[in-house]
C-alpha cells in the first residue's frame, strides 16, 4: 500500500513514486497536524519536525498557553476562532451565530482505489493504475459537525489529490462560510510564488515573486476560473529552474470562483490553500445533509519546473481526461470565425470547405452566427434554432454536403447566455441572472441564463440536443464570452442566495455531463472568450479547450508557456490564423504560425479562399507535419528550455518521448538582432549514452552532448522565424 498508518507513532505516510506525505496525531486529543512534503522517504519517524516538545508545548501539557499552540501548529485542515490566526481552510456558522470550530481525529479508512466525488469533476483509477485513498474524518463535537479529509496517492504520476466532505450531524442548520479544499503549511519562506495572470487575448502568463510575510492570494468573482487568474499555482524554492529546484504544484479541479492563498505568519513558516472563494460562498447545510468541496491536484518535483509540469499532464491526460480522443490524433479543423464573423451562408461555408479539403484540412467548424436573427453579437443568444435564410435549406443539408467531400462537421454554442433581444428573453425574461429591481449589467450586451434552475438547463440543453441529433454534428465549440454578476436566483431563499455560484458550476456539470453521455463520441471543446475557463474541471469533461481568442504566435508563445506549466499540450486549442493577427496586428511568418500552432490541437482560423498561394500552399505540407508528431506531442514528456518572455531572444521547448527515443524541439526566434552568433540550444531528457541523428541531415550527435554541450539552431533570417528539430535515437 501506499498509505500506510505507524499506530506506535500516530503517523500516515503517504507515498508516491518520488514524494512522501506525513500526517501526525497530536497530544491526547489527536490534533492533525502536518508533519512533512516532500522527497521521498525511506522512513516515517518524522514527529520532531512538529516540533510539540518545545515552546509552548501542546495543550495536555501547556493548557494556558493552548492558543500559541493553535497559532504556530501545523494543521492539515485548519479552522476559524480557535486562537489560529492564519487564515482558516474551514469556517461555519453556527445556529447561535458563532463561527468558531474546532476539529480532532475521530476514525480513518485506508483502501485501495478511489471513490468518485458525486456531482464534481475528479480524478479516477484507471485498471492497473498505483493508487491509495486515506480518509480521515474528524469532528468538532460542540458543533455536531464531521469533516472528512480524503487523499488519493496516485504513485507513478507523483501526485497527491485532496477533497473534503463536512456532514452536519447536530440537528440543527449550520452554514458553511469557508470550506477549502486543501491546505499545506511549510517550514520557512525561502520560496516564489508562481501563478498565471493575464486577461483576454494574453491569459496565463507567468507571474512570479517572493514569499514574503503577509498574505499573497489569486481568485476569482467572475464566476468562472477566468483570464486574469488561473485556478493553478506553485511554490517553489529560491533559484529553482525549469531543470533544478523544488517545486510544489497546486491544481483546482474547479471552474468558478476559487482561491489560493499563500501565507507567511509571524514565525516565518508558510501556508498554502485552495479552495472555493470564500467571498462568494456561503451553504446552508441541513441537519444530516453533506456537502462535497472540489478536489485538489498536488505534486512535488525535486527536479525543478519541468518536472512538476511533467507530473501535471501525466494525471490529466491518464486520470482525469475521459473523451474518447484523449489517446488518438484530433481532426486538424477549420474554424470559419476569423475568416467570415457574421457574414456567411452555406455557400460560403461551402467554400471554405471546399478548399479546406483540397488541403488536407479534416474538419469544418460552424462558429457564431447560425441561429435565431444572429447577425451580430447584439440578439439571439438563446434562440437555438438554425437560420435557414443564411443555412438555405437547413443544417442537415449543409452537413451532408460537407460529409459528401470527406469533412466532418462542427458548430459552435453559447448554451449559458441570453440575449435581451431574443425570442427566449421575451418569452421568458425571469430565466436571465439579475436581481428585481435592479437594472442588470450587460457584457457583450447579453446576461447569463439561471441554469441553477432546473427547468432553464433542461430547456436550453433540449434545444442543443434537438440540433446535435438533426445532422452528423461529431464537433461542438461550448464558449461562455461574459462573467456573472447581479448574482441572485428566485428559485433560491434569501438564506441560501450565498450557494448560487457554486450552484450555477454544478448546473454547468450537470449538462455537460448530459452532452457527453447522449454524444459519446463528440468531441467537445469548452471556451470562455477564449481562456477564461482553461482549468483542471472542464478538463473533465473536454480533452481540449480554445486556450485564447489571441492567434498571434508570439504572444501565443508567452500564453502556452504557462499553460504548459499546469496542462497537457494535448489540451491545448492552438490555430493558425491569417496577418496582420486579428488581436495583434502583428505579421509573422506562416511557418511559425504552424510551427508554434504544432504544439496545441491544431487547426486553421482563416479563410483559405482568400489567403496568398505561398500561405496557401504551406498548408498541406503542415498537416503533415501534425500527423508526423502528432502521438509524440500528444504523450511525450515536456520539456522548457529556454522563454521568450525571460530573455527577449527566443523560445524553445522540446518534446522526449517517455522511452527518449526520439525528441522533437521548437525553436521560434524573437525580434531579429544584426551580427550575432547563432544559438546554442542544450537539449534535456534524452539517454546520455545514446546517439541521436539529427532528421533532414547526417549530423548524428551524442545525448549527452545534446544535453550538457547543446546544439546550433543555425542562422534564422527575419523577425520571429522559427525552427523544428526531430532527433531519433540510434539503434
């Protein structure tokens, strides 16, 4: 097992392939403490890092003093009003209005496997998969309240999840106010926090800064994970490198509204949580009745930043992502959004696939515009019945069309939004998120449907059924373009208006699930004008999401940087678009826009009938290229090697399947310098003892060459051009 319970010392240890976790109970009462993360251990007496031999002692033998401990005490779930003044993971109120709580082991359940989290995406075992389940329940008997603590050791991904369920068993309502869903203190501060920030167009670029005393925390209000912060983060030690250093990864399975907190308390020690945001949270919780907070994905690398990334995507591409795509190629698409908007009919979509065909192109994806009297962004949202005066001669006949040439079919959906210029509005104007009284705020100039409601998400997912079986749709675009606020629901009472955020991704769950049970073999990509909902729970139920409205290569080679810090590349939506970029106004060349496009799910967001012949002409030729690498890209291990956004010179990363047979790196160059010498690239992963042919030459060079001495990218010429380089392993 790798979970074990050391009855003589009150320890669980944890382990994964590379890591270990220690829990320790604490003085006669059984405290849960924390006690170690980190490397692997060989051992479990680890109690004297708790340090409750010392000033000020635990309780039985310092009770005057119980609130210095409750202050400097490692806990593993710590909670509000007891005398801790760091910030709390749990925090209830009581009928009488109280908020304090107080939590001591009550019984554990070591097994095999693990248990679905009803209702919530989460990580599962698949057959022959290493994994453990710990669950350890404690109690605050005053409040009549069980919190169960639930770990899952999935060993050869190095990585540890965390979930919490709270039952009331007092007899009486109780209200949840805080109910993270992990918490980890650290010895010292020597360490960076590093998130991923942005807003639309330049989502999850990487942040990072020191641990300093006080209080550092991202979230979100929006109601959706959003561009600005990404429901992701890491600690990590001082100097710590993509290829050295420690590393602590935090990953929400989540998509609303969330938080992390990094926390250094006045004995210089740190604390890290993740959890629901607090602010806009709050469940009244029913005599008997429990409540299931989201999981939280954890790993530790010793080997620096590639490492912890590595880890990510293992779990998330084996044990999270469910489609019946995650281990075969993804039909190269085009999308006909930046090349027609609103402007289209049939004959121009037949057009573009047409041409798309002659190309190689294998999908033609339907985006805005098909449905209600949607001729702008400004009406319809809601109306989901196709518009046969621009689809003449409906949708199906469209579809057939398109199949007859050898193309699947896609289209796009807005399912959680409602235009107040619609027929859904007018017929039904109470379905719309505002409060009475209030003139709502309009995004988009459209408002948020209540799918918290039953009867709005059985409507609103009907309709989309009804057009997903009318034609052979096998590709559905799912885009959320504004964020909620006016938060209020009428099917809610005044006591439970604090569940609705939570309630509305549960909603959003509930029909996404329903959307891939009916269609199995859709595949199914989410957006959220672009990345605003790129995290761990859509991942869930969509191998890949649209991870900016933002093309341009090169910022999309700050944007996949940190993507790829915390997600798989095969969940990345990645196109080529046409230049001047519509977001950027930038020109690059279209071998790049291939070449950085390679590394996501690939497609076009062009219009191939009006692109010049040399464009044109690439596109075959990059196809190709996708299908050459493609399985490569799609289940090799990741490597960074050198960031544009670090040095202004270039990019370069590099893909090393799990074997080091082979190894496929992308190097794009910045702004083009005058009279410098090329670049030496130091490669990381392959066999050092192995030989490796460089593919187009008769270079052969030795890995551990590659690896300590580098290689020459060779001369590029002309602002942000960019390279491939493919090396084989020798036989």
């Amino acid at each position: 097992m790798a979970i074990k319970y050391y009855e003589d010392e009150k320890v669980f240890k944890l382990d994964t392939k590379n890591s270990s976790y220690v829990i320790a109970l604490v003085d006669v009462e059984n405290f849960i403490c924390h006690a170690y993360y980190g490397k692997k251990l060989p051992d479990y007496h680890v109690r004297h890092l708790l340090r409750i031999d010392e000033n000020p002692f635990v309780p039985s033998k310092n009770n005057r003093d119980r609130g210095s401990f409750n202050d400097s005490a490692f806990f593993e779930y710590p909670t509000a009003g007891i005398g801790d003044y760091r910030t709390p993971a749990f925090e209830v109120k009581a009928e009488n209005g109280t908020k304090t709580a107080a939590l001591t082991y009550k019984s554990h359940e070591i097994y095999k496997g693990k248990k679905k989290l009803e209702g919530l995406p989460a990580t599962f075992v698949n057959e022959g998969d290493d994994c453990d389940t710990l669950e350890l329940t404690a109690e605050d008997k005053c409040l009549g309240i069980e919190v169960t603590l639930v770990y899952s050791t999935f060993v050869d991904s190095d990585c540890i999840t965390r979930s919490v369920r709270v039952k009331n068993v007092s007899g009486k309502a109780a209200y949840l106010e805080r109910t993270l869903s992990a918490s980890v203190d650290f010895e010292g501060n020597a360490f960076d926090f590093i998130t991923l920030h942005g807003s639309w167009a330049r989502e999850r670029h990487i942040n990072r800064r020191p641990v300093t005393v006080g209080t550092q925390m991202i979230r979100s209000f929006r109601g959706e994970s959003g561009h600005q912060q990404n429901s992701s983060a890491a600690l990590v030690s001082k100097g710590c490198t993509y290829t050295s250093g420690e590393a602590y990864g935090f990953n929400f399975v989540y998509s609303g509204n969330f938080e992390i907190v990094c926390e250094v308390n006045q004995f210089g020690n740190t604390r890290v949580e993740v959890g629901i945001n607090h602010d806009t949270f709050e469940w009244k919780l029913e005599e008997g009745a429990e409540f299931v907070a989201p999981e939280v994905i954890m790993t530790y690398s010793a080997e620096g930043l590639n490492k912890m990334a590595q880890n990510f995507h293992d779990i998330i591409r084996n044990n999270l992502i469910r489609s019946s795509y995650k281990n075969k190629p993804r039909p190269v698409l085009i999308n006909n959004w930046e090349a027609t908007y609103f402007d289209f009919d049939e004959k121009k979509l037949y057009s573009i696939a047409e041409e798309a065909k002659k190309l190689g192109i294998e999908m033609l994806v339907m985006d805005d515009g098909w449905f209600g009297n949607r001729s702008s962004d400004n009406m319809s949202l809601g109306d989901w019945q196709v518009n046969e005066e621009k689809l003449r001669g409906g949708l199906k006949a469209l579809v057939d069309k398109v199949n007859a040439l050898g193309l699947k079919f896609g289209i796009w959906f807005e399912p959680e939004m409602i235009s107040p210029d619609s027929d859904l509005y007018r017929a039904h104007p109470e379905w719309a998120v505002k409060i009475d009284g209030r003139e709502p705020v309009l995004m988009r100039n459209q408002l948020v449907l209540d799918i918290t409601r039953k009867e709005v998400r059985d409507y609103i997912y009907g309709e989309m059924k009804k057009v997903l079986s009318s034609a052979n749709i096998e590709y559905v675009k799912w885009d959320m373009n504004r964020q909620l606020c006016d938060l209020y629901s009428a099917e809610l009472s005044a006591d439970r208006q604090g569940e609705f955020s939570h309630r509305y991704v549960l909603a959003l769950y509930e029909m996404q699930e329903k959307l891939i049970t009916d269609f199995p073999e859709l595949l199914l990509e989410n957006c959220s004008g672009g990345g605003a909902r790129f995290d761990a729970g859509m991942l869930y139920f969509s191998p890949q999401i649209w991870c900016s409205d933002d093309t341009d290569a090169i910022e999309r080679c700050y944007i996949q940087e940190g993507t790829e810090l915390m997600y798989p590349l095969s969940s990345m939506g990645a196109h080529v678009s046409d230049c001047p970029n519509h977001a950027t106004g930038r020109n690059t060349p279209f071998e790049t826009r291939g070449n950085v496009a390679l590394s996501g799910t690939f497609g076009y967001e062009l219009d191939v009938t009006k692109i010049s012949e040399n464009d044109r002409n690439q596109i075959p030729g990059q196809i190709d290229t996708y299908h050459k690498y493609n399985e490569l890209i799609r289940t090799g291990d990741y490597y960074r090697i050198a960031s544009l956004s670090e040095n202004g010179v270039y990019d370069c990363w590099a893909i090393v399947a799990k074997d080091k047979s082979e190894a496929l790196v992308t190097y794009v160059e910045g702004m083009r310098r005058p009279n410098v010498h090329s670049q030496i690239v130091k490669l990381v992963g392959l066999d050092e003892n192995a030989f490796y042919a460089l593919e187009g030459t008769e270079d052969e060079y030795n890995g551990a060459v590659l690896m300590y001495g580098g290689f020459s990218a060779g001369g590029t010429w002309g602002d942000y051009s960019s390279k491939l380089f493919h090396f084989i392993k020798k036989q």
